[in-house]
C-alpha cells in the first residue's frame, strides 16, 4: 500500500505568499494626504452652513430673483465661493450652471427650472478621467410643495454643500491628474433632478466617472434614539450594477460579485483611506444603494452607469428632518444648526477631499480583466494595461470577507498565475499602481467588477440612448425641452433683468 502525501495546515498556508493578512489598499501613505486631510478646517465648514441658512429657504421652487433669500440667491453666493476659490489658484476652476425644465409629482404642471452650480478642476495629463463629489443646495418643510416658508436645511443639505465647497478650497492648492468636479445640486428633494443634471451633463461631456461620491446628510453625530457617534460616517454603495442584464444577472449569480461592483470597492477603498489618514474615524460600509425605502443623488449616476456612493451620518434624527420648526411637547422639530457637529462635518470633508485626491492621482483601474483557473491548483488573472500605471496588485479575500485580505505583486505584466491558490475559493481583483505608488481601487473581473460606465442596454445588446434615465420611477415627470449646454446661453436669449440665477 502507497501512502499518500499529507500536507498540513501550516503548509498549506504557507503555499500563499501571503498568507499574513494584507493592509487593505490602497496599501501605501502618501505625506500629501495627511496634509489634505489636516487644511480642511471646521470654522470654514460653519460658515458656510450659516450662510446658507441665511437664505431662509432653498426649495427648488423658491424665488430665483431675490438677492438675499431662495436657491437663486444660495446659487449665487455658492457660485461666488468657487469663483474667489479660482482666484487663489491662477484660475484652476471653470464654474459651470448646467440647468433643465423638469415636470413630476413634486413640480409645477407647467414644470420648473433646475440649475446645479458646478466647479471643475481640469485634470493635467488624464483630464477625461473625472471623480464627482455632490450634494444637494435644495431645502424642503414639511410640505414639500411649500416654497416660501423658512425651511433653513442646515444639515439636509447646507452640511454637505458646505463639504463640497471646503473639498474645494483644500483640493485647488493642488494638481492631479484626473479632473475634479464639485457640484452643488438643485431639486433634489423635488425628484434627484440635480443629480440627473449633473449626471447626464457628464455624459454629454464625453467623462469617465470613476467615482461620485454623495454627501447628504453628513453633519450630525447625534441619533433621535439618543445614540451619540462621532467617529463613524456609513458609506452606502450598491452590491450589483443597477444596469445589468438579465444575462449578466444570471452569470453573476453562478459564479460571484454580488458584493464587488465598482461603487462597493469604492466604498473599501475608502474605508481603508479613513484608517490610514484620520484620526478615530471610521467608515462604515453599509451594503445599500441607499437607506431602506430613500434616495439619493449618487442614484442618476448608478442609472447613467457609473460607480456611486452616498455618505450619510451615522445616526440620524428624524425630528430634525423634513420638519417645519417648532417645538412640540417638549421636542425641537427642524433642521437648524444646532444639529450640526462641525467636528464631525470636518472629519467627513477630510475623507471626501483624501479620497479624491487619492483617486485622482493614481491610475485608472486595469480594465478587460478576467479570472480563469477552472479544475486546476493556480489561479490566472489577466487585464489591459491602465495608462500611467507601472505596475499591478493581484488581490483576494475569503468570499465572505467584506475587505481585501491578500496581494500578490504583478509587475508591470498584464496577467499573473496566482501560485496554489484555488478559484473556487477566493473572490479575486487587481489594481493599478503608479511609479510613485498611488493605488487604483481594486477591480474585480469581468461585468459585474468594471468601472467602465455601464449604462443601460437594449433588447439588441446596444446601450440605449435615454436622457435622464430613471430606473427607479419614482415622482414620474420628465424633462421639458432642451437641456442649458444644448442650446445658446440664457444671456442671449433673455433679458438681463430676468433675474435667473
């Protein structure tokens, strides 16, 4: 009788070059962001809540022609903050006004206008790659249709107009590059109408968004249910593509990537950025397009194709949102800025602005990648090169681990042999590194992984040509003629006096 070899455990272990667990990436520090994330400054952040306060109201539907109160006024003073902000860095940002006439549930019959305000720093030498940061400018009271009571937002969403715009001032002291856009939505909480602006106007642009990364909702550390938490902000992303097709749904279920579309490793890759660069705060990954039930305007982007997240507190108060102001048996409804914890708003813009820059600076993910090891001890991952990149990181995890575990150094090759490491096993991805050492989020293999823009396909195959897509159906409505980019400038077609602003 023959005996058979028997390999232990350690053994076994040791057959992975890694078997110790690996820093999730991006793996390397990078001095430039501890600088980013040490000038974003919380006395900058109040002040722009208070102003926007100031405003009284910001519903969508507000007067756009006084100068001191209504989302016309907000836009231009969040406007005048971009503009003094390019004259600090030789005129790094161009300050866009994408707008649209939308009708819906929550709109006039006749339809409204909608405007976002928009800065984009260009990128140097990858511009067409762009990472989005947005929140909403819009306010709403308890009646969604009431557009003239005070309805201050201060947190829903001053908070993260307020991170959008100190992103901003930290970011444009710097060059990256992929380009950078920051943009301050209207007529969210009429319909995502900003999101679906500023989502379709990067598709018009001809952008690959890597990355749009929602604040809505990040200034408050205090829960209605008296949960107090300064160190946590929930990073919400969707585990698979909102555009696949039932093909792709299919293949997906019978081989993995329920939890790896591009938006969840966006989400790890932040999670790993927040424990490398802030002190004792923490992202918590929250495996949801959004909280149960709600939206938000990371959601035009998923219908539009790209990858997605929102950040939200990590207790909210329901009193505090969509309220009037009042007080009522003892209980303080509203959203002021008491609510508010500029600390904790600070430690938000800190990842949103290490986060982008990261991004920015490394390469683009590998794309056409592919994984094959089918009956067999070793494990092939093959992909096209990323322009820039020097070199990749093969990366894997136990398929119920929520973060990388392992990595294999790949060189500057376009395929690696993973050594004794069984496909059946393990979920799989690479990233791509720069000369310099920025990481790329890791992408995992083929459809269900790519952060290609996936927008939606029709009966044939072909992706279909849908303005403004709206997978989710909610409020109806639709767009009225024209969007602002398509057609001359309002100024040529209007008179001065027409106040829109």
């Amino acid at each position: 009788m023959v005996s058979k070899p028997v390999v232990s455990a350690a053994l076994a272990a040791a057959l992975y070059s890694t078997a110790a667990l690996a820093v999730p990436p991006p793996v390397n520090i990078h001095p430039p962001l501890r600088a980013i994330a040490g000038a974003v400054k919380a006395s900058n952040l109040h002040a722009s809540d208070v102003a926007l306060v100031g405003f009284g109201t910001r519903h969508t539907l507000s007067t756009t022609t006084s100068k001191t109160r209504g989302i016309g006024a907000a836009r231009r003073w969040v406007a005048a903050q971009f503009e003094t902000i390019s004259k600090g860095c030789d005129g790094c940002l161009e300050i866009v006004k994408p707008a649209q006439v939308f009708t819906g549930e929550r709109m006039p019959k006749a339809g409204a206008e909608v405007m976002d305000v928009v800065a984009i720093q260009r990128g140097t030498s990858d511009p067409n790659r762009v990472i989005v940061i947005t929140a909403h400018l819009d306010s709403r009271r308890t009646d969604v249709m009431d557009a003239t009571g005070d309805a201050p937002g201060a947190n829903d969403d001053a908070a993260g107009v307020a991170a959008v715009i100190e992103t901003a001032r930290v970011l444009s002291q710097y060059k990256f590059p992929a380009t950078l856009v920051y943009s301050a939505d209207s007529g969210e909480e009429q319909g995502l109408f900003g999101g679906k602006i500023i989502a379709q106007y990067a598709v018009d642009q001809g952008w690959n968004v890597e990355a749009n990364l929602n604040n809505d909702m990040v200034g408050n550390d205090h829960g209605g249910n008296g949960v107090f938490d300064p160190h946590t902000i929930r990073v919400f992303s969707e585990g698979t593509k909102t555009n696949e097709t039932l093909q792709q749904a299919a293949y997906r279920r019978y081989h993995g990537g329920d939890v790896d579309s591009p938006s969840r490793n966006l989400a790890r890759y932040m999670q790993a950025l927040a424990e490398q660069y802030l002190d004792n705060f923490h992202v918590r990954m929250v495996y949801r397009t959004d909280r149960w039930g709600r939206s938000g305007d990371q959601v035009p982007f998923l219908e539009q194709g790209f990858p997605a997240v929102r950040l939200s507190e990590s207790n909210e108060d329901y009193a505090r949102q969509h309220q009037n102001v009042r007080i009522e048996n003892g209980v303080h409804y509203g959203d002021v800025i008491a609510g508010v914890d500029f600390d904790y708003l600070a430690n938000v813009t800190r990842l949103d602005a290490v986060t982008m820059a990261s991004l920015a600076m490394a390469p683009p993910p590998p794309s056409q990648l592919s994984v094959q090891g089918a009956v067999a001890y070793d494990t092939t991952l093959s992909w096209q090169a990323s322009p820039a990149a020097a070199g990749y990181n093969a990366w894997w995890r136990e398929t119920t681990a929520s973060q990388w575990q392992h990595v294999q150094k790949a060189g500057d090759a376009d395929s690696v042999v993973l050594k004794n490491i069984i496909l059946d096993d393990y979920y799989f991805g690479v990233s791509a590194v720069s000369k310099d050492g920025w990481e790329s989020p890791v992408e995992f293999p083929g459809f269900a992984g790519s952060f290609a823009r996936s927008p939606k396909l029709g009966a044939d195959g072909k992706p279909v040509n849908e303005r403004y897509p709206s997978l989710f159906g909610k409020w109806g409505g639709g767009a009225v003629g024209p969007a602002s980019w398509q057609h001359p400038p309002a100024a040529a077609r209007r008179p001065p006096s027409s106040g829109r602003g």
